[in-house]
C-alpha cells in the first residue's frame, strides 16, 4: 500500500471532523423552548407555559443542576388581600416593625400583608404542574457553556449538547456589571439563622421589617426579623453595601442581636440560610439576544434599590409570556421606566455614602404610611404619589445625586 503525503492525510483528518461534526450536530436534543435554571424565574415561566394552550404543541427544556427537592431558601414579599401564591404562603403578617435611630413604630400594613414562602414548598408547588405537561423535559444537569450558533443557542452540559430555538438563561454573573463605571453595584447580602429560645421572646403578629438600632459601621445594616410563634423566628442580618463579610461578622451581629436587644442567650439554631441579590440599576439586557433573553436576577429583575426579586418576577413573567405570544423578538422585551430613574439615584446615594441608608428609610416610614412606601416600591404609585414619597426623604442627598448625573 502506497503512503499518503501530508496534503494527503491533512485531508483526511478533515473530512473526518466533518463527519464527526455531522454525526454530533445529528445528536444534539433540540427545544422550542429551553429554560436555564429551575429557580423562580424559571419555575414561574415554565408553569405559566404549561398552562397556556399557545405552547402546548411546543418542546420545552428545564435544566438545572439540583432537584430542586430541598428546603434551600426562602422568599418574602409584601401585597394587597389575597394573592397568586397564598395557597403556599407559609406566614403572613398584617402587622411590622420599623426600628430607626429616632424613630421607633409598629406599624399596621393593612391592606399589605408581608407574606413568606419557603423554597421547599414553591418547588413542590410549580414542579406538579410541570412535570404533568407532556411535551416540558425537566432535566438535572450542571450547565457549562451557552453559546450563540447563527441564531441557534447551544446549551453545552455535563452530559450533553441541547439546541434551543428561544433560551432563558437564569445564570447569573456578577463580573460585566462590576467591570463597568457607569452604574453602581451594591450587594443585599445577609446571614440568617432560624431560632427557638427557651422562653418567649417574638410578637409573633408582628414582622420586624427593618431595625437600625444596631452598629451601622459606615453602612446600611439592620436586623430583620420573621416570628413564626413566640418562641421561633428567622433573625437575620442584612446589609446594603458594596463588600461583604466575613460569615463570622453576620453571626457575630446576629448573636449580639439575641442577646442585646432581645434579651436571650438560651435558644437553639435550628437551620441557616444567607444570600447575596444584585443591587444595581446596571443594564443586565446588554446580553440578550434575538433567542436569548436573561431572566431573574440575571436579566436585573430584582428591584435595585430593594433587592426584593420574588413578585416582580412574578409580573415579569406574565408579561413574558404575552411577549412570546406576540411573536416579539426576545431583545425587545426589557424596558425602562421613571421608577428605573428613582432606584437609581438612590443607588447613586448609597454609593456615595453608604451609611446614608438608615436617614433615607428613617425617613420614609416616619413621614409617609408604609401603604405609599409599598405602593411605591411596587411601581404601582401615580407620579404624584411618587413625589410624595421623594420628597419625604431627606432632599439634599437626591438633589446632588440628581445634578451629579445631569452634568
């Protein structure tokens, strides 16, 4: 048998890639629609589809690296009467507490209520209807790599190669908004600890919203408290702020907490939780495409200047899934708003003297009924309300912010 040249076997290699790229590409599981992450976001919209006729005939992917069978977190979140969700609501509270340097008040909330739900039960909850969908796969698998293929999004796992014709990625990544200047990025971040003390201690009616009798060390930080009896809570330790911490301060805080202002050193640790949400008025949308669209905190869903992501997401998706049915490009769905402007001159503020969070609040809840303050937070106020709340903070602080990004 004659040798090949190298021309020779260079050709060779290369139609055999070709084939193998064939063969590849022929293995790839393609979707209508793929969902990256299983978290509210995802969860919200793909229950929304599976319930929707519009998407019956359509193929649709979840993808997320856990079951999704663990008590993970929890989200909290105030409103009106009834809700969308109340059937999962694990406490509600019509009562909270605002705590500042000067003013101190139990405020009632009706016709709010701050309701929570625990993780555990939003899974178990959005899962049964999903996973009886027949044409929605929910598939556990870590994924590594999305990419953009002339219009086709691949989505590259630990176990496979999926194409979809529209993606809603979830993953989130801190590092384009913290390379920019334009905007500033704060962090919400917090430790909790679940309690139960020995003795009765907690107004279980009454949540404790914010509490800024602690050391606030040139930040915004206040104890937030979630009473489920009088003798067990969620106490959890929150800042807005750029850095984190080192976990033993936010235990260190919540320990203090319980014993200074609470009178108890007798009590049990029943569980854990800390998180860290986004607190940025940064342009998440930068990376989506005409097929994929950011979703959740990835695509800045949560609210800038609260940190509080749980029922905007819900309106998000709603709004999403009109936007699919419309037939509209997925780069056109995020849009701006005058509340977009507010949060971020607050942000603005903070950036510039962190520790200006307590007066700002303090001054809120102290001048203005906490039903404007939710309104307003909602992006539910008529721009004269909307002034009504700026203008009980104090004005200077906005006003420099204000000129600052004029000129």
């Amino acid at each position: 048998m004659a040798a090949y040249t190298s021309a020779e076997i260079l050709w060779l290699f290369f139609v055999g890639y070709l084939d193998y790229l064939a063969g590849y590409s022929i293995s790839m599981k393609r979707y209508d629609y793929i969902i990256i992450g299983a978290g509210a976001a995802g969860l919200m919209l793909a229950k929304a589809m599976a319930k929707d006729t519009f998407f019956a005939q359509s193929s649709i992917l979840i993808l997320d690296k856990d079951t999704k069978s663990n008590n993970d977190r929890t989200w909290c979140f105030w409103e009106k009467d009834e809700g969308h969700f109340d059937d999962i609501v694990f406490k509600r509270w019509d009562q909270i507490y605002f705590g500042g340097k000067e003013y101190a008040e139990t405020l009632s909330i009706k016709p709010y209520g701050y309701k929570m739900i625990r993780g555990v039960d939003f899974y178990k909850s959005m899962l049964a209807t999903i996973t009886e969908a027949p044409n929605i796969d929910f598939v556990v698998e870590a994924v590594s790599k999305v990419s953009d293929r002339n219009g086709e999004i691949l989505i590259t796992t630990n176990n496979e190669v999926y194409i979809g014709n529209k993606v809603f990625n979830s993953i989130f990544d801190y590092g384009p908004a913290k390379l920019q200047q334009k905007f500033p990025v704060l962090q919400q971040h917090f430790v909790g600890w679940f309690v139960q003390t020995q003795r009765p201690i907690f107004t279980k009616e009454v949540a404790t919203f914010m509490d800024f009798s602690i050391p606030q060390k040139g930040n915004t930080r206040f104890m937030y408290v979630l009473p489920f009896s009088e003798t067990e809570a969620l106490v959890e330790y929150t800042l807005f702020s750029e850095n984190l911490l080192p976990k033993e301060a936010y235990e260190n805080a919540i320990a203090s907490y319980l014993k200074e202002n609470l009178h108890c050193t007798s009590y049990e640790i029943l569980g854990k939780e800390q998180g860290n949400i986004p607190m940025t008025c940064y342009n998440f949308s930068v990376g989506d495409t005409k097929n994929m669209l950011h979703i959740g905190a990835a695509g800045g869903w949560g609210k800038p200047s609260t940190g509080y992501t749980f029922r905007n997401t819900h309106k998000k998706t709603q709004k999403l899934v009109q936007h699919l049915k419309n037939q509209k490009s997925l780069n056109s769905f995020a849009k701006r708003n005058r509340f977009w402007y507010y949060d971020l001159l607050l942000l603005d503020i903070l950036h510039m003297d962190n520790s200006m969070g307590q007066s700002i609040f303090e001054s809120l809840f102290k001048k203005r009924k906490p039903q404007y303050i939710f309104e307003f937070l909602d992006e539910e106020s008529h721009f004269f309300r909307d002034l009504s709340v700026i203008f009980a903070a104090p004005k200077m602080a906005f006003i420099k912010a204000l000129l600052k990004r004029i000129f």
